[in-house]
C-alpha cells in the first residue's frame, strides 16, 4: 500500500488519518471512549517487550485494545496467541482492519473491564493495556481486574500511560500491596515521550 495511505512505526504498518480505509470505517464505526485513534502509550510497552520478548505462542489478553495495535505487534513479532478486548465493539473493525494490514491473526471479543473473568484470564500468561486509566471512575473496576488477573494466574501485567492521575492511584494500590514496579520510560523513536509502565510480575513471569 503506498506511503500515502499507512505509515510505519516500530515495524508496523498502520493507516493514515485521512487514508481511504480510515475514511470509509469512519463513516459506519464511531468510538464513544477515546478508542478513535492508536495512543503513543503503546509504544512504551513494544519498547518493553522489545528488550523482554515473551516465549513463542504466549497467551497474551490486550484490555481496552482501542485500534488494538499493541496486540497486534505481539502476534506478528512474538508468534503471541492474542485476544483483545474492549467495552466499545466500534473499535473493532479498526482493530481487524490493522490486524489484516499487518498479517497478524487476533481474535476479538467485546468485553468492558469489569465483565473479564477467571473464565477468560485463566489460560492467559500476559495482559496488556495502554492508556486505559484515564477516567477516576476506572480505577475501581480495573484494580478489581489486575486483582482477579493475578488470582487467575497470569504472570505478567503491564499497563502504559502517559503518567495520569487516576493511573498513578492505580499504580500505587499494586506497588504497595502486590510489590509491583512502577518504570519510568522515554520513548526511543525521537519523539521523547515519556510515561510510566506499571510492570506486576507474579511467581514465575514467563518473560
Ligand atoms: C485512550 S484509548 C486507548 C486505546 C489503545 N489501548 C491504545 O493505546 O491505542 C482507551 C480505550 O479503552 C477502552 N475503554 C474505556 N473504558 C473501558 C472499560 N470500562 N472497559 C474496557 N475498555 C474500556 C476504550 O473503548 C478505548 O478503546
């Protein structure tokens, strides 16, 4: 596709604002909570996982995926077994459309924070999210999510922002009760950008 239509970042292609694929999905698919675009905090956690890559085929579940490009860039670099979530279903054709550019496989399913349960996070080893606590009202449902996620084994949790408050509360309930880290990270393509990455490791974390 020519370099009016999609652009490259960290390996992945993704559409231009005003490309023709973008234009007609704007037309029938209309994100209500800030899923209308691919949010820099993303390219924290590629950066992260870049330097500690998971194993082959990891089960990786992405919260709030938005556009869905961070679980995207797990399946196509890692060979990840991913499934992204988001309480708004119009991100989807977004999500598949980037999904399809990049020759990745994910699967979708249409789940808001508090709806993901032991029943979903069980076989997983990795959840992701980027700028998914931007709300005060989110902290709740997402602390009880981390919550349920570390009960249902998952090894490994990471969470990117650009350093909100309502994340930063997030982040201070696991550094305190769950030994969590919270990183500080500047993003290495020129932009220098810059935020936090909650990192909770559980036990054995796969990576
Ligand atoms: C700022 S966007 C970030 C999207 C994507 N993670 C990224 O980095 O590009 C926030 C995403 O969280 C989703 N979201 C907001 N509240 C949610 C909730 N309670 N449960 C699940 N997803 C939610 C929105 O629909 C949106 O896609």
């Amino acid at each position: 596709m020519s370099d009016s239509q999609v652009r490259t970042i960290y390996g992945m292609l993704s559409f231009k604002h005003r490309s023709k694929v973008l234009k007609q999905l704007r037309k029938t698919a209309s994100p209500e909570l800030h899923g209308h675009q691919i949010w820099q905090s993303c390219y924290m956690i590629m950066e992260y996982l870049e330097q500690h890559p998971p194993a082959e085929q990891t089960n990786i579940l992405e919260i709030g995926c938005g556009w869905g490009m961070l679980g995207i860039y797990c399946a196509k670099n890692f060979n990840a077994q991913v499934t992204l979530t988001d309480a708004d279903a119009n991100v989807f054709p977004y999500a598949h459309a980037h999904a399809d550019l990049n020759q990745a496989q994910v699967s979708t399913k249409h789940l808001a924070f508090s709806e993901i349960g032991e029943s979903e996070l069980k076989d997983k080893q990795i959840l992701i999210g980027s700028d998914i606590c931007f709300w005060p009202e989110i902290v709740k449902p997402l602390q009880a999510l981390l919550t349920r996620a570390i009960q249902s084994g998952v090894k490994k949790i990471l969470i990117a922002d650009p350093g909100r408050h309502p994340f930063l509360r997030l982040a201070e309930y696991f550094v305190t009760e769950h030994n969590a880290k919270l990183l500080s990270w500047t993003l290495d393509n020129g932009t220098k950008n810059h935020g936090k990455i909650l990192l909770i490791e559980t036990g054995n974390a796969p990576a």
